[in-house]
C-alpha cells in the first residue's frame, strides 16, 4: 500500500498519494479555505462520519467503507466500481452492446471508432484449439483468408496490464500460439522481467512478457495500420506555456514545400492521451490539452524480421508500435524520450507524413475537430459503462481521473466526409502515469488539477457546509471553464447515484 500524508489544506482533513501530486495539487486547492467551516482533528474525522472529510489518494488507500456511508460529508477521489471502464474486456462488452443497441449513437454512426475486438479467458496455448472453433471463430476465418503475401495483422492485450506489458502483433494462428507458449516458457523459467529476445520483443531493452495464467483475460483487436504520422522533432514548443489571460493567439504559419527539401523527416506513430474527470453521477470533463505520445522509432509496416540467412524470425520490432513512453529507453535513436511527449496543439503546422508528396499540414481546425471527436467518443464510452450497472457504479459523493488512451487514423475519405481524420478508442486508465507527462508540460497537470479543484471539489464541500445545493451558472455541454471542457451531464436515478 502507498504511503500517505495527512495534510489539513484548507481546514479540510486530506489523504493525498504522493509528493509530486501533492506539489501540484496543494496550490490548486488553496481557493477551498473561502467556502469549508472549521474542520476536525485526523483522529476525529476516523470517528465521526459526520466530520467533512476529502480523500484524495489511491484506489488502494481509500476508505471505501467510508465513501459509501457519508455521501454528504466525504469525497473520494476513485469510484469503488467502475471495472467496465478500465478492464479492456469489460470496456469492449459494455461498448458493443452498447452500439448494439444504440445505432444513432455516435459510436455506432462513426466507422473504427471501436476497433474490431475479440475477448478471450485463456491460460495456456493448448486451450487456442477450441477457441478457434468458438470465441475466435470468426478471426480464424480472417486469418485463413488473408493472402500470405499482405496478411492481415492484428494486436493482443492483457485485459488487466498496463505501461503496455503482454502486447503483441500476430498475422497467423500459428503466430498466436507462439505467443502464449512464449508466456508459458517466461512462467516455466521462473523469469521476473529479465530482458529477452522473445516473440515480440521490443529492442528497447525491456522485457514485456506476462505470465498468461495469472492474468488470463486478453483482447484481440485488429491492428490500425493506417495512423497518422507525425515528426515530434517538429513541434512548435514554443507555443507549450500556459496560456496567460488576454493574450493573443498565435499566427501559426504553414512552410512551403521549399523549405522540406533539405530536412528529412522522421515518420513517428504516435496515440492522444486525454486525461478526463468523471463527476457525480455523473458529469464528464475533458482536459482539452490533448498529449501526443510517439514511438521511440520510425513507423514501418508490421512486418517479421530475417536473419541473414534469409531464415523468417519468430520476433517482430514492436518499437516503431507501441507508443507507450514507459517502454523507451535513451539509445542512438532515441536520445531523450521525453522528447516523444508533445502537446497536439504543438503539432499545428507540422507537415503530415502519412501520405509522402502531398505537401499537407496539421491546421488548428484539424486539430479542433480531433479534439471534438474525443470528447464525443469519451461521452458515449461512459454512458455505455452506464449501461453496465453491475460493473459501473457512480456515487455523488466521488470524482476520479482517468487517462484516455486513444488513436488517430489517417484514410482517404470521400469528400462527403465531415474530417479527414478517425479518432479511434483504445483504453482507458485508472490512476494514470501523470509522471509521463514531464517537467516540461507540468503546467498541463496543474492547471487540470486546478480545474478538478474547482469543478468538483470545491462545489462539494460548498454544498456540504451549507447543506443545500449551491445554484451556479448553467453550465453547457460543450463549454469550457477552468480549463475543462464539459462533454456529458447525466443523472443517474432520482438520487444522482447508483
């Protein structure tokens, strides 16, 4: 269990998780002290349910006991269930029935904004052999018809695994049971996160095998093979300080095809994170400062390697893949990897490489409307978890941070397409690796960790002190205040709770 610290801000008895979310968040909370009475001692507010009480730390290191019996005088920074948002196998069973039975639904109207996915309970290879003729019945098919010289690739993930562990590429049967056996050799072993040269090794010097049966659940998507790809070394950083008030935007503008003919650009794969706020029962918020996370190498094809006797290898690159930033190392090629971390705004005007020759810039309405499909995408993605009330459980008394984990597609599209861009769900996190944000783009997390202050937490407590709800101005779907954009407003039951 993490350690804690007991801090009185604000007169209010707090638990936060760490000293770098306490350096960001203390600041933020400071404007509480105006609108909370006289608190308690940390040995009375244990004992008396009544005594105002903010927990802001751990999944792990709340009272959840707590949470549940005072709604009206404590708030808890994690809802106590919410598996149907963070576990990849429940996030893909709330999210297909969902579009199944909401066909106007903006995750059901927009094709690959849920990728194609399969989830399986599986704990060794041998068990493959009736999967193929029950759960996986229709990817064996997919994989039998594709033609060997363009096969079709697809992606496997660890249902409970996160900082990318256990991802895999596979374009075969075959391949996938060499990627279970692989995982029954790492158990076998005895091995604890050595560096190897399984199936799937990264080359960045970390080992990403799990033992499959102590996890167990996994999904299969199909792979994404068309992202949008961007150079990070080209980002205008200069526009990364918070915005001041007042202040003008900037004239951001676009190089002609003259100035690239002497630079060489490095195509990079690269997926958003969006850090959003879920509220109550429930009010979503978005953090409109969208992060692009790149790969450590340039993007290439999913594609097995040779050896140089022309022998096919079992391993495949996933360096140029996976964009998780937990995985890169320092190395030749990529000599910072908190250069990898970006603002998407940082990208306007950088030129798109995922199609060579066309001469085309992200503009700042490319990046508006990429930011438009993620608060949609989010929305509906939590009014399906909604939907799955055994596995999703809103309190009003609770507020929590996810890390949204999503990627963008770059097709041609008719010209009756409303974007030239799909944004397409992944995952969502609990407890994010805000870590991976970096000092550089610090003021991002103090200022959404102001925003949550004053969006969520400071409401609450003002409502508890007076014991009536505070009438505020309205505030709409769609607008943003204090830095976060709301994007759905439900009520869920009379009670505004589960």
């Amino acid at each position: 269990m993490p350690s804690c610290v007991w801090l009185n801000v604000s007169r209010v008895p707090t638990i936060w998780p760490s000293v770098r979310s306490h350096k960001i968040t203390v600041p933020s909370i400071e404007f509480i002290k105006a609108c909370v009475p006289l608190g308690s001692a940390e040995s009375d507010v244990r004992a008396k349910s009544s005594a105002l009480l903010l927990q802001w730390s751990t999944y792990d290191s709340l009272s959840h006991e707590r949470t549940h019996a005072a709604q009206t005088s404590t708030l808890s920074s994690s809802y106590t269930i919410r598996k149907s948002l963070i576990r990849k196998h429940f996030l893909h069973r709330s999210l297909l029935a969902y579009t199944t039975k909401h066909l106007d639904a903006y995750l059901s109207r927009n094709r690959g904004v849920v990728p194609r996915t399969w989830d399986i309970d599986i704990s060794w290879a041998d068990e493959l052999d009736e999967l193929w003729s029950d759960e996986l019945w229709e990817l064996g098919e997919l994989l039998d018809s594709a033609d060997p010289a363009d096969p079709r690739w697809f992606i496997l993930k660890p249902s409970m695994s996160d900082r990318g562990m256990g991802i895999r590429l596979f374009e075969s049967k075959e391949a996938l049971r060499n990627i279970f056996l692989s995982f029954e050799e790492i158990e076998s072993d005895g091995s604890d996160g050595e560096i190897g040269n399984g199936e799937g090794d990264t080359s960045e010097g970390k080992d990403t095998s799990v033992i499959a049966s102590q996890l167990r659940h996994f999904v299969i998507q199909v792979y994404i093979s068309d992202p949008l790809l961007l150079d990070p070394s080209e980002a205008n950083i200069s526009q990364s300080s918070p915005p001041r008030p007042g202040s003008r935007p900037t004239k951001v503008s676009y190089p002609s095809l003259f100035c690239f003919l002497s630079v060489q650009f490095i195509f990079r794969k690269f997926h958003i994170r969006a850090y959003c706020i879920a509220s109550g029962a429930l009010t979503l918020y978005v953090n409109p400062n969208l992060l692009a996370l790149f790969a450590g190498a340039p993007y290439t094809a999913p594609s097995r390697q040779r050896a140089h006797n022309g022998d096919e290898e079992s391993t495949i690159d996933l360096s140029p893949h996976l964009t998780n930033t937990s995985l890169q190392t320092p190395s030749a090629a990529n000599p910072d990897p908190n250069d990898n971390v970006r603002l998407l705004s940082e990208m306007i005007g950088c030129e798109i490489l995922s199609r060579p020759g066309e001469a085309e810039f992200l503009t700042k309405e490319d990046v508006h409307d990429i930011t438009s499909q993620v608060s949609e995408i989010l929305a509906d993605t939590f009014r399906a978890a909604l939907e799955s009330t055994v596995h999703f459980q809103p309190l009003p008394n609770v507020f929590e941070l996810f890390g949204a984990d999503l990627l963008v597609s770059h097709t041609p599209a008719p010209p009756s397409a409303s974007s030239k861009f799909t944004v397409s769900i992944l995952e969502l996190n609990a407890e994010p690796a805000i870590e991976m944000t970096g000092r550089r783009l610090s003021w991002v997390l103090e200022t959404m960790f102001s925003g949550i202050c004053q969006a969520c937490v400071g409401p609450f407590f003002r409502m508890s002190a007076d014991n009536e709800t505070v009438v505020e101005a309205e505030w709409e779907v769609g607008e943003t205040r204090f830095g976060l954009r709301k994007c759905l407003e439900v009520e869920v039951r009379a009670r505004k709770s589960w």
